[in-house]
C-alpha cells in the first residue's frame, strides 16, 4: 500500500487542506445516490426529473413531499467511519476546509465544524418567492411517501421550496466563491465519493490540481479526475479514510 503512505505523507505535512465530498460518502450511510430506483410513491419517477424548477412549478405537492420525504430519510442515517475519518483530519489540520455537495449533514453529524454546501441542504427550506429563511420540519414521513403541499412563507405567503439546488439552477455565490478560494489555497485536496460530473462542482479539484495541490482521490470506480489526481486509492470512504488517518497521525 504504497500510495496509502505517499497519501499520508503529504496530508500531514500539508499546511492547508480540503476535503471535497459527493453521494458515494452518503450512499455509504444509507442514503440513496441519483442513480439508484426511486420507491414507494415515486417508483415510476425520475430523480433527475423531480429535482427541477419545472417539476416544482409544475406540482409542488409532489416534489414538496419528495423532498420532505428525503429529508425524514437523512435523519434516519448516521454518519459512517468515512464521515468521522474526515471529522479526524479537521481536528488534526486545524485549517482544513470540508466542501460537500450532498444534502444530508452527516458532515456534521460526525463533528465537522463548518462544511461548505455546494448544492444546499435538505435542512434549509426557503421561500420561492421572497427567498426568506423557513423553519426545517422535524416531523418523520410515512415510508411509502406521501403528497404534500409545501407550507406558506411567513413574511410574504409564497411557497416554500427545499433549499437544494435542483438541476439547472446556478450554485449558490458565496459557497462556491468560499469553495474556490479554498481549492486555489490548499496544499493537498482529497476528493471522496465524487463522480466528477457534476458541474461546476467537478472543477473544484481541477482548480486546486492547477493551483499547486496534490488531489488524492478516494473512489471506488475510475473516474474523469483519475488524470487529475497525483494520487489515486482505489476504495469507499468508509475503508480508506480511517486507514489513511492513522497512516498520516499514528496513535502514539
Ligand atoms: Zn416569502
């Protein structure tokens, strides 16, 4: 395990790092990626279909009770050791910066202090009209689903729509303005469950890679960052990271 050590090495003499994660970290907890079948009331649905604006306009109801529905499930999981593997390398490189595109907040279930959502959270609705803050429910849903009209604004009596970012809608400006500038600054990028599609998420570990970081990639299939990654482990989160952890600060 020769690049296991390589790994180690350069995290933990790197001064600045960032931990850029994707569904493969969250789909180690339980929770279901894009790609995999939709159940219950949403058996003859597309995921990539519902997480649109147009779906939304079209019937809120539905996609409202989709969401809330995803949002009963991830509070059902629990972070696995890939989560708290990354809660580690925060409290062992104190400048560490974690950039999640997943929903959950598993991150933070497992200690991370601050992680930057590039694609929003499930725990984060807002208003579709004025854009105001509304109270996440804590409620559970039934596991078949349910159709669900999405509760009135507060300030101004619009919708209320999930806070993710759904298919064809730009990031939100200062997470990503605050995932970039961490990406040109650190000294070594990890990217961990990421197909490297998805943009412009995917160019995170690019524009480190071009700013001078060594990018290691965590992943258990090859993906398009395999060429940008200095140093590839093959694997899920859940079994490289602790091992990379102990690697880089052993238990004395
Ligand atoms: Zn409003």
């Amino acid at each position: 395990m020769v690049d296991v050590r390589d790994a180690a090495k350069a995290l933990a003499g790197a001064g600045r790092v960032v931990v850029f994660t994707g569904a493969g970290i969250s789909a180690e907890s339980g929770v279901p990626t894009f790609r995999d079948a939709l159940t219950g009331l949403w058996e003859r649905f597309d995921a990539q279909a519902l997480a649109t604006p147009q779906a939304f306009e079209d019937d809120p109801d539905l996609v409202w009770g989709w969401y809330e529905w995803r949002r009963s499930l991830a509070l059902r999981v629990r972070p696995n050791p890939g989560h708290e593997a990354v809660a580690a390398i925060e409290r062992h490189a104190p400048h560490t910066v974690v950039i999640t595109q997943n929903v959950d907040d598993l991150h933070e279930q497992a200690g991370s202090t601050a992680p930057i959502h590039l694609h929003g959270s499930l725990f984060t609705p807002r208003c579709a009209a004025c854009s105001g803050p509304a109270e996440p429910s804590r409620q559970p849903e039934p596991e078949e689903g349910r159709r669900l009209a999405p509760p009135r604004c507060g300030h101004c009596g619009g919708p209320v729509r999930p806070g993710v970012v759904w298919f064809g809608e730009a990031l939100p400006v200062e997470p990503l303005e605050s995932a970039v500038q961490a990406a040109t600054e650190c000294d070594v990028l990890l990217t961990i469950g990421t197909s490297g599609l998805v943009y412009p998420a995917a160019d995170i570990p690019v524009v480190a890679a071009r700013f001078g970081a060594t990018v290691i990639q965590v992943n258990p299939q090859p993906t398009p960052l395999d060429e940008v990654a200095a140093i590839n482990l093959p694997g899920t989160a859940a079994t490289v990271l602790p091992a990379l952890v102990e690697a880089a600060w052993p238990p004395s």
